[in-house]
C-alpha cells in the first residue's frame, strides 16, 4: 500500500466503477478491507449479491502508482414497495477506506460517486445504516446531505445500535403529501 513520507495521497486517485472482470484482483482486497473496518462479518455470498447485480454502483479509490485498493464503496438500487407509490431506494451497504488514507476525502469522492450514480439510476431516495459511535462516518454523511431517520437499538450483531440516514433525491410530490421513510 502507498504511504507517502509527507502523509499525503497521491496527486490522482483513480476512481474506477467496479467491473465484474476485476473480481479476481480486487474481490479479495474488498473483503479485507471491509472486514477490517466494518463490524459485521459479510460472507463472499454478500459480496458478490451486491457486487454482480449493481457492479454499476459500486466504485473503488485504486492508488495508480500499484493498482491497490485504497477504498470502496458498494450499494444497490430497488424497488421500495412499502411506500405508495413504491420508490426506487438506493443503498450504500458498505463504504471503506484504508486507514493511513483516511481524512483526505476518499470516503466523500467513493460517496459523491455512488450518489451521482444512483441519481442516474432514477432513485428516489437513498439510505444507509451505520454505527451510533462512528462519529466520523455520521459526519460524512450528514455533510453530504444524509439526516438521521431513526435509530436502531442493537442492530448489529455486536449488539452495537445504528442510525439509519437518508438522502432525498427528488422533491415530494405535493399531491401525495409526505413521504413517510420507515
């Protein structure tokens, strides 16, 4: 992995949307990343249930120097049925960034891109869960436009309590009222 001896990134991160044909080189470094991150255990099941069917939604920060994956973020888009009408709800499911790399607005880029994504995807909304005490993670979104829509008590399997966040993409529609997010 690339460590600058000023504590800086590269000039140019590639950013590059994730591609079935790079499941041999990067598969394994998105599962160790994560895992080392994340507090729930995700099987290779998971991964590749997000990564085949929305591997257009799903983007990885590369150092171009070596090819290693600095961070990734990885979502989907579906039909949410418990609204009427039903929306079209992205997901940010999982969202890494190695730790000498953090502080420099990968995670913000990974986010900003799946967003935009999503947005051409035609998604009403987009939500996402994380942990109470993940400060920083709560920060990132909530700059990008995220509000907490209720907390959690004990959803992960660490018994740790989440705050699921939601990002509106479109307007409501003045006919239909408010949109209730549960």
């Amino acid at each position: 992995m690339l460590r600058a001896a000023n504590g800086r990134l590269p000039k140019e991160l590639r950013y590059v949307k994730y591609e079935h044909g790079l499941e041999s080189q990067y598969l394994p470094a998105i599962r160790a990343l994560i895992s080392s991150d994340l507090s729930e255990p995700y099987s290779i099941y998971v991964y590749r249930y997000f990564l085949y069917q929305w591997a257009h939604l799903c983007f990885m920060a590369v150092n171009p120097a070596d090819a290693s994956l600095v961070g990734v973020v990885v979502c989907k888009l579906e039909i949410h049925s418990s609204h009427s009408p039903p929306t079209r709800r992205g997901y940010i499911a999982m969202l890494a960034v190695a730790s000498p790399f953090r502080g420099h607005g990968v995670a913000t880029a990974l986010v900003q891109r799946a967003i935009e994504a999503m947005a051409k995807c035609n998604a009403d909304e987009i939500v996402l869960e994380t942990e109470e005490t993940n400060v920083p993670a709560m920060r990132l979104y909530e700059r990008l436009g995220f509000s907490r829509l209720k907390k959690l008590h004990r959803y992960y399997l660490n018994g740790s309590s989440a705050y699921r966040l939601v990002l509106p993409l479109k307007p409501l529609d003045p006919d239909t009222g408010p949109v209730s997010y549960g």
